[in-house]
C-alpha cells in the first residue's frame, strides 16, 4: 500500500480538486482523521496519493493562491 498524507487545509481552498474521499484509508486512520476534521473543522482536506502529478498540481495550486513563491534556480560554483 502506497504512503498516504493527509493535509487540512483550515483557511483557504487552496486545491481545487481535493480528493477527500477516506473510503481508501484503513479504519483506525479513517477514525483518527475524522475526529481530527471535526475537531479542527476545514474547509476542505486531501488525502495524498504521492504521485508526481499529484505533487506537482499542489505546488500549482498553493503558488497562485499565494501560499509558496517558486524561487530562481542559481547555478552552482
């Protein structure tokens, strides 16, 4: 079974495709991030895949809401 990370996204919807489906979780985690989405109370939540595709549609989405700012590469010495 593939890694999952789950992040809360509290004060912005920042991913517009979330995939906030628990239905692939094992139960204790699904319990566990359950009583952590009622008590902390998100707008929204995703549960990661890991996939470059996947990685790579967050740091989109988080850099046009502001959230990271993609930095000039500089050359090494």
């Amino acid at each position: 079974m593939n890694d999952l990370y789950l992040f809360i996204f509290l004060a912005m919807e920042v991913f517009a495709k979330a995939n906030n489906s628990l239905d692939s979780l094992p139960s204790k985690i699904r319990e566990y991030v359950q009583d952590k989405i009622q008590l902390c109370q998100p707008t929204n939540f995703h549960v990661c895949d890991g996939t470059d595709q996947e990685n790579q549609q967050l740091l989109d989405s988080m850099e046009r809401a502001g959230v990271i700012r993609k930095l000039k590469k500089y050359k090494n010495w």
